[in-house]
C-alpha cells in the first residue's frame, strides 16, 4: 500500500563518483574566495594536503581578501542588481529558470 508523499525516484549512487580534479578545484576556489571564513579555508587546506594537491594561494589574491577589493566594482554591481530587479518585476527570466520551461 502507498502513502501519499512517498517518492518513487531511487538515486543510483553506486555509479556515481566523484572526480578528485573538480573536488579539487573546489577547494582551491575556496581558498581564494572573500567571503569563505576562516575555518572553512583552514579545512579546504587540510583537505587539499590530505589530497596530495597543493593548497598555494598567491599573495595578490591575500591581499585583495584582506584589502576587501572585489573583481568587479560597486557601481557595476548596483546596475546589474537594478536590471535583474527590474527583468523580475516585468517577468523576463534568465538563466536556470528559461531552461526549465523546456526541459520535457
């Protein structure tokens, strides 16, 4: 007997593995990411030892982390922010949500 709410979908995990490059790689955008704290860049450092990866992160991309500077500047943040703002409110879509209108 089923229950409502009961999902039919199984997950194949056992041919699922995951490539070490794009862990990896993970990892490294972490270490140079602002906004990731402080132990989660001590742990994506660990993991990359435990790896065998190296876990060098240059001393420009320290110094913007610590400076605060960002790739793009304030300016063209705030006009993007205003154009999706104002695709949203007229009902345009981008990205993700254009492809699942066609996705069968």
């Amino acid at each position: 007997m089923r229950f409502f709410g009961t999902s039919t979908r199984r997950h194949h995990r056992a041919f699922y593995r995951r490539d070490p490059d794009r862990v990896a790689g993970g990892y490294k955008a972490a270490l140079s990411n602002p906004k990731t704290t402080r132990a989660g860049r001590k742990h994506a450092k660990a993991e990359l030892h435990s790896m065998g990866r190296s876990a060098h992160v240059p001393l420009m991309t320290k110094i913007k982390r610590a400076l605060g500077i960002r790739k793009t500047s304030r300016r063209q943040r705030e006009v993007a922010s205003s154009s999706r703002r104002r695709d949203h409110e007229h009902g345009h879509r981008h990205g993700r949500e254009r492809r699942r209108e066609y996705e069968y």
